[in-house]
C-alpha cells in the first residue's frame, strides 16, 4: 500500500473503475490538462502521427472514453483528405460516452464518421476481422484482465491490421521514477479534492498505473497474443509509452 491506499483486489476492479469513471467523467478533460499540465495533448498527438491513417482505415478506439483519440483521428482525417474512414468508439462507461459525443457535436465533427458502442474490452461486440486498427490511450491498464483484452483486439482486427496502446508506464531511470513518485502520491489526490472534490478516484488511477506491466513485460504480453513485429517507444522518459503490433 501506498500512503494508506489499499490494493484492489481483482474481483472488485471493474466495480471499481466503473464507479471512478462515472465519477470523474464530467471533470475528466479538464483533469487531464491539469495533472499533466498539458503534456497528454502533445502525447495523444505523437499517438496518432504514430497511427498515420490512410484511405479506407475503418478504427476501433477502444476504452475511448470522452474521445480524445477518436476526435484526432477525425482531425488527421481533415487534414490529409482520407477518404472512406471511420472511428468506432467503444467504452464500458456510458457516462463517459455521453460526454464524448456533447463534445463530438459541439465540435462539429461529421457523425456519419464517428460512432459510440458501450463495451467491454475484454469481450468486444464485433465481428472477427473488422477493423484495420485497434487504438486504446489510458484504457488497458484499467481492464482486469490484460490478456482478454489483446486477444479481442487481435480478434477483431483484419490480417494485416495494426494494433496501437498508448499507456502510462514506467521510467527509465529510477531518479526520475523516485520524482514522479513524490508528484503522483503527494499531488494529484490533492489536485483532485481540491479541482474536482474528489481524491479517491484519483489516487486509483495512480495506483493502476504502478501495477501495470513494465514496458517489455507488456511486450511479450502482445507476442503471446499472436502479434507480429511488436515494438515500443517511450515518450518522456517512458512516463508513458506506445506499443504497437500487426496481425500478419
Ligand atoms: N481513451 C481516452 C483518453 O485517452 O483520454 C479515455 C481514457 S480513460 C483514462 C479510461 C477509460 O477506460 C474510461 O473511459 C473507462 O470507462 C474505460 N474502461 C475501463 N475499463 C474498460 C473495459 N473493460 N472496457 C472498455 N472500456 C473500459
């Protein structure tokens, strides 16, 4: 345990996450500027230059949540004058989406090329061989069971289709890691009471990111799916990382 926060057990994790992220859903934009101050923008950003959609990509941004992913890829849409694209987004909270799709319409983006599926990860309602990429930004670490979740994205995946993560994940010099300790424990629950009223959904986040699997254990984790050409990069110093695979 970490400053009196208690594990929690995996019987009670997807409760529990479904209850942080009705929670935090109407802060959850505002949140992320602040406790990243900013950087989770530039992050998502390089995620998607990292995507480089072309014609005819059919996604699937799964744990989606308020649309962070999907609206960029709207963008890169825009910008590069793709044709025959589409977003599905795909959360288990149905608060989150609703929050996503008032911010889709305020931002007036084309709905014919979005749409929004409340889902599990772990058990996802499509057809085998569907989509030409997999996105998940901040989602997995938040799913109870790591390889349910791979082998669905590997399932509904078409051959050739890619397979893109975009997650906190741990820093390459312990230093660092000790600095980034002291910011998360001792900061963001606050940051949280005192910007939203809330610490405890805030102080999960940080422990769920601990937990999760060091940045070449989740690689071998996306092999054992059936994966091809795996590989990572790490951005700020492995703060967060991008793993990304094909199905071959
Ligand atoms: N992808 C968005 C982004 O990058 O801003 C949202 C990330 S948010 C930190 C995590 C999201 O994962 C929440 O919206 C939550 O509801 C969703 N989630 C958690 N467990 C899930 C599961 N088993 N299946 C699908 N979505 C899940």
């Amino acid at each position: 345990t970490h400053f009196g926060f208690k594990r929690v057990k995996q019987s009670e994790k997807p409760q529990k996450v479904y209850e942080v992220f009705e929670k935090v859903a109407i802060d959850y934009d505002k949140m992320n500027d602040v406790m990243s101050l900013g950087i989770h923008r530039l992050w998502k950003d390089y995620f998607m230059c990292s995507l480089s959609p072309t014609d005819n990509t059919k996604l699937l941004d799964v744990a989606g949540g308020t649309g962070d992913i999907s609206f960029r890829f709207l963008n890169f849409l825009k910008t590069n004058n793709l044709k025959n694209c589409h977003v599905t987004v795909c959360d288990i909270n149905p608060h989150m989406l609703e929050v996503g799709k008032v911010r889709s319409e305020k931002l007036n983006y084309d709905q014919n090329l979005i749409s929004w599926k409340e889902g599990n990860a772990e058990e996802l309602d499509f057809e085998d061989n569907s989509f030409n990429a997999y996105t998940i930004s901040f989602g997995i670490r938040n799913c109870t069971h790591i390889h349910k979740v791979l082998a669905e994205a590997y399932r509904v995946l078409k051959p050739g289709g890619r397979f893109m993560c975009l997650e906190f994940s741990h820093l390459e010099y312990s230093y660092a890691q000790w600095l980034y300790d002291q910011y998360s424990f001792q900061v963001i629950p606050v940051l949280g009471q005192v910007l939203a009223g809330k610490w405890q959904p805030y102080q999960y986040l940080i422990e769920s990111i601990r937990q999760f699997p060091t940045q070449e254990n989740f690689k071998l984790m996306i092999e054992e799916a059936g994966f091809r050409q795996v590989s990572y990069e790490n951005l700020t110093l492995g703060m967060v990382a991008i793993h990304t695979g094909f199905k071959l």
